[in-house]
C-alpha cells in the first residue's frame, strides 16, 4: 500500500479474523515503533509482544475497554518509565503516541488491523508482563485482520472539519 493509502486505510478495528500474522509482519510493526522520533532521541519506551492467548485474555482486564484485545492475534503493550512530573509525562505521552501511529501505518500498509486500549489497572498489568517496578505499561495496541471488511481508504472519515480544524496564521 501506499503510505497516503495507509493513513487513509487505518481504523480502530474491533473484531479480527483467525488469520495468523506472519512473524516478520510484526517484526516489521515493531521495527516502526524503534525508529519513531522522540524528545531527545531518549527512547523512552519498550515494547512487549504478546501472543500468547491465555496472556490476551488476561491483559484484556486492565481497562473496560480493553476488552478487544482478548480478540486480537496478537498485542504490543508500550512499557514507558514511571514519572511523577507532568511535563515528563507528557512528553513521555507524546513520544509513545509516536510510536503507536508509526506501528499502526505499518500494519495498516501490510492490510493488517489495529486497535489503541488504555490501561487503568497498573498492578494487574505489572503482574501479567512482570514488568519492573520503575515500569508502567502505558497503552496497548492490539493487532489482527479485520473480520468485517478488509482496510481500504475511507473517504469520509468520522472527523472535524478541514476547515474547521486547520486555521491559517493565527486562531
Ligand atoms: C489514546 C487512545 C486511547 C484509546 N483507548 C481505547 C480504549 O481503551 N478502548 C478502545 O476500544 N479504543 C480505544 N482507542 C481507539 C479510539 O476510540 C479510536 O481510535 C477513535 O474512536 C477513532 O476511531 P478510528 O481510529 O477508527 O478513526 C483509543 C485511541 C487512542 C488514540
């Protein structure tokens, strides 16, 4: 796929099919996020493959709105440091948000699904991916082929206005 075709093309996805995905596909996903940019090339993050089914299920009870990754084939949790100072956090924040999109693009450019959890329950997910104590998993993404449809660019996406999004110079 094209990148233009790739950004058109992803969208949160619920449900995914029984496909496998190919080892060297997520291979290809993580390597996204390792070359996403970040404050100070500080590389605040790691990621943890999870493939494991029973693994899935369980890691699917750190938020009630996780629930889809107990479905998908497999997950990434973005592991960042633990911090107390909000400018810290945010720009850890930033920088995981960074690496999410450049792993989602790289799955939508191979056909394959994505969808972004949050995790509420720190304790549960520590304990699931044993995980130091200087380590907090931070979001989850999960990963599958759709089971509706497969991704195609999305002509009208459920977004803001161009124009009213987008200002010119000033507010
Ligand atoms: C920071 C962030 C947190 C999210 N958390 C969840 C979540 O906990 N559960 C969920 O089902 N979707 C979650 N999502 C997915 C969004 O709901 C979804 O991306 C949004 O509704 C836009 O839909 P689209 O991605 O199909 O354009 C999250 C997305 C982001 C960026």
């Amino acid at each position: 796929m094209e990148t233009w075709d790739a950004i058109r093309a992803r969208r949160a996805i619920r449900e995914y099919d029984n496909t496998p995905i190919e080892d060297r596909d997520l291979v290809r996903i993580l390597e996204a996020g390792r070359r996403a940019p970040s404050s100070r090339n500080d590389q605040r993050w790691d990621f943890v493959l999870i493939q494991d089914r029973d693994a899935l299920e369980k890691i699917s009870h750190v938020w009630r709105g996780a629930g889809h990754i107990a479905d998908a084939r497999a997950a990434v949790g973005l592991v960042a440091p633990t911090s107390e100072d909000p400018r810290e956090i945010g720009s850890i924040n930033y920088d995981l948000g960074q690496a999410a999109m450049s792993m989602m693009i790289a799955a939508a450019d191979l056909g394959i699904g994505s969808r972004t959890a949050s995790v509420h329950d720190y304790e549960l997910a520590a304990e699931i991916l044993g995980l130091p104590a200087d380590r907090r998993l931070t979001w989850l993404l999960g990963l599958g082929y759709p089971a509706d449809r497969p991704l195609n660019p999305i002509e009208k996406p459920a977004r803001r206005p161009f124009d009213e999004v987008v200002h010119h110079e000033r507010w």
